[in-house]
C-alpha cells in the first residue's frame, strides 16, 4: 500500500496546472451513455474514481478509450447490459450516476447501491423519489436499485420534481433522464454547482433544452434523442483550493494555471480574512502567503453552494491548526466528516470536537509547532489535509492508505515537488 513522506519546512512557488474537476468528469462519462453517438471528453483527470467508472461503462458494453494528454474517446452504440454491479460499485458513490441515463434511454437498469468514503450517510431515497415522479418503477432488492418503465411506456415522463434537500448527484441524475423524457421536467431546490453547470452545458451540447442550470429551479424540456458531442471537463475548483491552502500554511507565490476564482468565493473570502494575498489573474489564480504564523484562524459553516463547501473543511482546518487564534469550525452536510482530527492531533494540532463543531486552537498562538508522525488517511479530502498539515511539519510526516488521495487528486506529490515541496511516494 502506497505511502507519502513529506519533510516538512519548505515554502511554495512556481506555477501548478489544475487538472479537470472529478465530480464533473463523472457524471459526464455517465452522460454519454445517452446517446448512441460517439462522446469525446477532453481534460479529465488521472484518478482511480474515473478508472473505475470507465471500468464500469466498458462492463455494460461500451467502448472506451483515454489518452494521457486526458483525452477519452466513448462510443455506448453497443451498450448490451445496463447495470451497475456491486463488485465496481462498492468504493465510488458517483457510480449511481448510471442510474439516470440507463433508465431514460433504454427503460431500464439495475445498480447496486453505492459505497465511497465512509463521512457519513448519503442516502439514495432522493434519487429514487425524482425518478418514481417522472414514472419509473423503482424497487431496492437485496441491494439493488431496479428500475423500469411501466409497461407500455417508451420514454419516462416529465414532472416536477423537489427534493427534501440539496443533492448535487441527485440533481445530476434527473438532469440527464429528463433530457431524454416526454414534456418538461422542472427541478426544484436543485443544486447550483460549477459541476451541475458544467454538465448541463455539455447535454445542451449534445441537443439536450435546458435553462437555468447554476440556480435552484432548472427546466428541462425532453427531447427524444441526443447526439454525441467533445466537451472539456471544468478545472477542479477543490483541487485548486486545496493548493491554496496548502500556499497559504507554507507561504510562498504560485499560480494556479486553469483555476477559476470565480467558482471558490466563500473560501477566497476566508484565505484573504486570514492574511493571505488571492487574487484572480489571466489564465488561472494567483496566491502569496507569507505562511502560518502570519495568519489569522478563521471560523466557518460548511453548506450547499456557493457557501463553504464541505469538501474544503478538512484543509481549512489544517491551515487553523497552526494560525493565530481559536476559530469554530461547524460541518452541516456529513456527519462523520472529523475523522481527520485525531490524525492532525498525532502531528501536534490542538483541536477538540463536540457533535458537528470543532474547536481548533492555532499553534501560532502558543508559539507550537506541527511535527512530523505517521498519520492515516481516512477519506479523500483528510488525506489532503494531512499533506497540507506535513508541508509545514517539523521533521518526517508520513501519511498511509493514499489510495483516498488517488481517489481525487491528480499527481498530487509530483505538482507539489514542482513548486518546491519535498514530498516522495514509497511504493510497498
């Protein structure tokens, strides 16, 4: 099982290229499956997760082929088995990205019910509810979701549909069956994700009618078939904001080539609260810090875009951990998403937690330090932290199980030893 082992100590600079963003990539790749025309995807990114979906498309018959430049060719003409099974399902949630398209174009499928990090429950019953409204016959067996058309019924049927909460996978499962349905399909409370509009703007692409893609209420009108379409994946904007912080602790001056400001206000906010110097530039973003004892803990509330995504909090609060001051860090959208703070109290970090608050106490504060030790990675974006939290370490930090780093980051270790870092993959 792969390792990283960091030295900790150095500042960052130079230029980072942000790769394409994975929860765009996707639900994308499950876009495809739409239509029987061949599908180009340009820059998506190195990742097991995409491995692993394209590993679960070519199980369904599709033809699929990537290059290393990030380029990957689909063609679902010959798709033969529109199910989703357990063995490919277990370690990505996306994979219940299937559901959706399999259903709207060949009115049926069967996909197990997902696994991924372990932050905390995310249930699927607003999937199935979305998709009953537009028609389906929907049963959960022996772990299963089955779904069908009722008999007779050709296309599922539009509908309005409102979930009881906000659901990125869910709005993008009913964006893709309803642009294949019969009429108008209307989404209520939907997510507002650069990733939602991301997709939405490549099924428009491929003939889909959509409008308000990027707000709460997005229309679909059906139409009764797309075509295929090349489309490029959007820069990652947590990728890009897990470097900022990672400048941010070390101090340094690097640009963040493809990133886009635009799509990480909340967290911008609170880096330029904290003394750090962001600002957009041509091309991408740029960051200046002159590292953690200069910065100012910052207290935050993760939620639904455009607020604080949860998917930021765990590096956040490695940048809290050794700032000036105490800041109150509250998660609202998973349950289990602390699991990273025992592995930051193994480095030095001083932080307590009561239910969905953590209170970290800033080392810069008592004139501490982080030092070096062996940490485990528990999820992708703890892994994250725990690399940020070795860069600015005292000594040797090694972090085990990076698999959940390769989950979701794109040679992460080489990009940082680009811009200055010391930081080396130990292969067992």
């Amino acid at each position: 099982m792969d390792k990283l082992l960091i030295r900790g100590g150095r500042s960052l600079n130079g230029e980072v290229q942000v790769s394409g963003a994975k929860n765009a990539a996707l639900p994308e790749l499950c876009a495809a499956l739409l239509t029987a025309e061949p599908v180009t995807l340009l820059n998506v990114p190195q990742l097991q997760d995409v491995a692993t979906m394209l590993t679960l498309i070519r199980n369904m018959g599709v033809t699929a082929s990537r290059s290393d430049d990030g380029t990957v060719l689909i063609d679902a003409s010959a798709l033969s088995t529109p199910e989703a099974p357990y063995e490919l399902v277990k370690t990505m949630r996306a994979s219940v990205l299937a559901l959706g398209p399999l259903l709207a174009r060949f009115g049926e499928a069967t996909v197990s019910l997902p696994g991924g990090c372990a932050i905390g429950s995310r249930p699927v019953d607003q999937h199935i509810k979305g998709l009953a409204a537009m028609g389906a016959d929907i049963v959960v067996e022996h772990g299963y979701m089955i779904a069908r058309l009722p008999a007779g019924w050709t296309r599922l049927k539009g509908a309005r549909i409102t979930t009881d909460m906000v659901t990125v996978t869910g709005t993008e499962n009913f964006l893709m069956a309803a642009a294949l349905a019969e009429g108008e399909t209307v989404l209520e409370n939907a997510a507002q994700e650069p990733e939602i509009i991301d997709l939405a703007e490549m099924l428009i692409a491929m003939g889909a009618q959509i409008e308000g893609h990027g707000t709460s209420r997005i229309r679909i009108q059906g139409v009764e078939k797309l075509h295929g379409c090349t489309h490029r994946v959007v820069a990652d904007r947590i990728e890009a904001g897990t470097f900022l912080c990672a400048v941010a602790a070390t101090g340094g001056d690097v640009v963040l080539r493809h990133g886009r400001a635009d799509h990480l206000d909340a967290v911008i906010e609170k880096l330029r609260e904290a003394g750090v110097e962001v600002q957009g530039v041509d091309g991408g973003i740029r960051v200046k810090s002159a590292g953690g004892a200069t910065l100012k803990a910052q207290a935050f509330r993760t939620t639904e875009y455009p607020g604080f995504p949860t998917d930021m909090q765990a590096q956040f609060m490695a940048l809290n951990c050794i700032a000036q001051g105490t800041a109150t860090v509250t998660e609202t959208i998973f349950e289990n998403r602390f699991m990273h703070v025992d592995e930051l109290v193994r480095l030095g970090a001083r932080i307590q937690t009561d239910g969905k608050v953590a209170i970290i106490e800033g080392l810069s504060t008592t004139s501490g330090r982080l030092s070096g030790a062996t940490v485990m990675a528990t999820d992708l974006r703890a892994s994250a932290s725990l690399v940020i939290a070795g860069l600015v370490a005292d000594g040797e930090t090694v972090v085990d199980r990076i698999y959940h780093l390769d989950r979701g980051y794109d040679c992460m270790e080489a990009k940082l030893r680009g811009i200055g870092a010391q930081i080396e993959r130990i292969t067992a």
